[in-house]
C-alpha cells in the first residue's frame, strides 16, 4: 500500500529530501548542503540552476539509503511536491535549458524599466500615494534587469519560472507551478490568485512581455503531472508518481505549524524572519503590499519580514562563535546548545544592548537606505551580549509586525507558533515569549515546510477532505514556552521606550551614509 510521502525542500542554504506517514511523521529525511549564492559584483547573488537539481538528486539518492536502513520502500511513495524559497528566478531556452545563473531572492542589483506606464496610470499611482510602488518594482523585477543588460539572453528567454517551477519541469516534463509559489516581482495577480491580464501595468515595463512566458498554474493540493521516466532515472522516485502543487517554503512553513487562523500567528526563523497570519480575506499587511498566496488553497498569508533573520545568527556565528563550535565538537554536542548557554548567561535586556535587525532593508518598510544598528555599548559588554541582542533584536522587529498584523486584521493575536532553524532554541523561544507576552509552541518536527507540502499531497490524495483536517491529523506542539511577567515588563519598557525609535531617528544618518558611500545602492 501506497502510505508515504515525498517533499523536496530546497531552501536558501540546503536541499532537504524528506518521507512523511499520512499522520505527519518524519520517517526518514537527507540533506545536500548548497552554497546560497556566488556573487560577481557588489550586491549580486546568483547561483547556477544545474547546482539546485543536482542537490535534488543528491538527496534523493542519499534518501534512497536512509529508508532502506529502516527498512523503507520508495515503491510506497504516494505522491510528491517541491517547495523552494521565493523570488529566485531561472530563465529557460526554447529547449528547457537555463540560458543564465539564477538570480536569487539574496540579489540586491537594480534595473530600469524598458518601456513607460500610461500617464493615465503615472496619475492614478501618484494620487493614491504608490509612486514608489511602481519604482520599488522597477528597479527589483530581475527580468527587467536582464531585458535591459544582456538583450541576447532575455531575446532567447521561451520560459522564465520560479526556482519550483524550473524544478517542476524537470521532474514532470511540463511547464507547470503552483499558484502558491508566485512569490517575486512578476505580473501575478495576488487577489485574484492569477496571472494578471497582459493589460496588467507592470507588461507596460518592458515591450513584448507576454503571459506565454510562466508555467500554468494549479491551485495547492491539486494534481500537476508526474514523475518521468527520465526523472526517475536521475532521482530515483519512480515514474508515475503524482507531482502534486504545494506553495513557496514559507506558505508551507505555516501550514506546517497548523497556522489556519488570523489569530495565530506563525513567525519563521529561518534566513529571513517572518510573521504570518492566515486568512480567507486578502488583507495587505502594509499598504500596496500583497497578501501572499496560501499553501491552504483560497486563502491568503499577510506577511511581515525581516530579510535577513536569522541569517544574523549565522553570521555571529561564524564571526564571533567559532570557540563554541570547536567545544562543541569535542564535546560531541550541538553548537546550538552552547549558543543557548551564551544567551541564558546574559540577563534580558542584555544590559541595555540594543539591536536594529534591517542588515537588508524591506520590500517596503523598512527603506531602501535602512541599515543594521547597535546601540547602547558599555564596557561591561561582550559577544554574549552581542548574541543576546541579536535574538531580542529580531523579536522586536516581528513583534512590531505582529502589531501592524493586528491593526490590518482587526484581530489580536493570541498565540505564536515558531518554525525554522532558529527554533531549535530554547532560549530564543523563551526570549520571545517574553517580549511579545504570549505564549510560544514549537511545532513537533523541525522540517515544518515539507511537512506543510507533505500536507497539500495528503489532501490531493483524499487521506483528508482539505488542509484544516490535514492540520488536525498531520500537526502536533512540541514544546510550549510561557512568558515570565516580570520579565515581559522589562522588555515591554524597552520595546516602547528605545526600539520603536530607533529607525525613525537614525533613519537620517542611514540616508547620509547612503549618499556619501553609495551603500546601498540607489534605485
């Protein structure tokens, strides 16, 4: 009897291949380390497509080990989905041969656009306050970029997808996505949960634009296609086998979590940071910015995020942390839990360190001239405090969108459930609970996005009527932290009193820093 699952998650920093049971259970799981990105100029990151399939295979194969150790049988694979991180872009020839490196999500260069919005259009976006909509999306769209700077390349373009659809394409032979993985500066309808109509604004951007460029779209926990006789060749899943629609890695992510309610909110800490709430109305979470599609088919993901995350804690880590990491292999321990000592050895509020989490600034908010900031240094400061104020930095600023999330929603958030590498903390989890004064859960496996894609396959398969049953049957709290009060206080004084307003008074010194360096760069 067909009774397990496949998802492929290719992540920023790895690509995991992982078998789930129809109760959500991890059975058996390989990980392919990938470099994120290579980077030719300031600003850059690319990253060639051929590396993100190989990694596939990769784990795959080494997946193929792990279950027969267990005694596991790929023969019993019921269906398959791949969530990938969002707006990493692969242009394809007429062949379905990538023409270019991958421009990644990382990727900070900016372009202008090839052709001119009605002035019909100019008007009505400068007299509903969106003028830097329109710019902010001009100068981020890769295609633009490509169209403007190598002409040949895009002139030879017949398909231009997402890192999942360019992953789809290779596993099923059809140049098919879901719906729910159209997170990127491309010409989607994020109401309507479409492509927008070639009468759309941003086509105008570059002449000859045409829809016949992306993949037809399913919705989640649909049937796609399936699996190949030549991708069962390279990967080893075997032919025939359902390629079902899931959603992007952080749409999964809640779905993994049990996030199904505008009340919960769902908080990733992965490379980038995120909050979430779940909706069936499409509620922007900050002005002209898009709810994202959900991985719950007809419902919508507002979203506040913070790009760099915990990407910060990875970069202490390899800054400043490599004696933990030599202990902690002497000892035969996790770094991680050593980290955990450095935090519970400084007391909250990291004796007044303060930490302003924008190392990348946002889509909208924060600026484009917004910079990381520390302040408060004392001399009784060290990299323990440092690391402290990273964590309490990061939960400030998804705390802060949590509030917007509130306002947008018209609904209080009652509980958080935190997913992603930066979950496995006890100490961040507990530090969070703190700052925001709400209870925190820690869903039951770490791998919360397969499990999400995990769940869309469930649901297509009809082991459960939709994705809120699937919730109840295939998701579980792991471990529940409580905030302590009077710490909450402490906290509460200096979320209000210090980091509520830091960006707006150093904002001004960000753009002189801007101007006089050309960091970062001006659109």
């Amino acid at each position: 009897m067909s009774d397990t699952i496949l998802a492929i998650d290719n992540g920023t920093q790895s690509v995991r291949a992982l078998l789930f049971d129809r109760n959500g259970e991890l059975l058996a799981k390989a990980k392919v380390e990938i470099e994120p990105y290579f980077s030719v100029h300031p600003g850059w990151a690319e990253q060639e497509p051929e590396i993100y399939w190989q990694a596939l295979v990769d784990a795959c194969s080494a997946l193929w080990g792990e279950m027969a150790n267990l005694g596991l049988n790929k023969a019993d694979i019921a269906g398959v989905s791949v969530t990938t991180q969002r707006g990493t872009m692969v242009n394809l020839d007429k062949g379905g041969k990538p023409l270019r490196p991958a421009i990644t999500w990382l990727d900070q260069r900016n372009s202008k656009a090839l052709g001119h919005l009605p002035k019909l259009h100019e008007l009505a976006f400068k007299m509903a306050g969106a003028k830097d909509l329109v710019e902010r999306y001009q100068a981020r769209a890769q295609y633009l970029w490509i169209a403007s700077n190598q002409p040949d390349i895009w002139e030879k373009t017949d398909k231009y997808l997402n890192l999942s659809g360019f992953l789809n394409y290779r596993l099923c032979g059809d140049f098919v996505d879901s719906l729910a993985s159209q997170v990127a500066y491309l010409p989607f309808d994020y109401k309507g949960l479409k492509w927008s109509a070639e009468s759309d604004w941003r086509y105008r951007l570059l002449p000859g634009f045409k829809q016949e460029l992306f993949p037809k779209l399913y919705r989640p926990a649909t049937v796609m296609g399936q699996v190949t006789v030549d991708a069962q060749n390279m990967t080893g899943i075997p032919a025939g086998v359902p390629l079902i629609a899931s959603a992007s890695d952080k749409a999964c992510e809640i779905l993994g979590s049990g996030g199904q309610s505008d009340d919960v909110a769902c908080m990733s800490y992965g490379t980038t940071a995120t909050i979430n709430t779940t909706s069936k109305k499409y509620i922007e979470p900050i002005r002209f910015m898009p709810a994202y599609p959900s991985a719950i088919p007809d419902h919508y993901c507002s979203e506040i995020m913070i790009f760099r995350g915990f990407w910060m804690v990875s970069w202490f880590k390899n800054e400043f942390g490599l004696r933990e990491q030599a202990m902690a292999e002497a000892q035969n321990v996790s770094p991680e839990s050593l980290f955990d000592e450095l935090v519970n050895a400084v007391p909250p509020g990291s004796m007044g360190l303060m930490l302003q989490p924008y190392w990348t600034p946002g889509v909208r908010d924060p600026g484009p001239e917004a910079k990381g900031g520390i302040i408060g240094f004392g001399d009784v400061h060290t990299r323990a405090h440092v690391y402290r104020a990273i964590l309490e930095g990061l939960a400030y600023g998804l705390r802060e969108g949590m509030e917007r999330l509130e306002k947008r929603n018209k609904q209080k958030i009652k509980l958080l459930r935190v997913s992603g590498g930066g979950s496995q903390s006890d100490a961040a989890l507990q530090l969070t609970a703190d700052i925001f004064g709400l209870p925190v859960e820690r869903p039951h496996t770490y791998e919360t996005s397969g499990l999400g894609a995990a769940m869309d396959v469930a649901v297509a398969l009809g082991w459960y009527s939709d994705c809120h049953t699937a919730i109840a049957g295939m998701t579980r709290v792991g471990k529940r932290f409580e905030p302590t009060h009077e710490t909450h206080i402490t906290y509460n004084r200096l979320y209000n009193e210090v980091y509520l307003n830091m960006y707006k008074q150093l904002r001004p010194l960000y753009r002189s820093i801007q101007d006089i360096t050309g960091y970062p760069e001006k659109s």
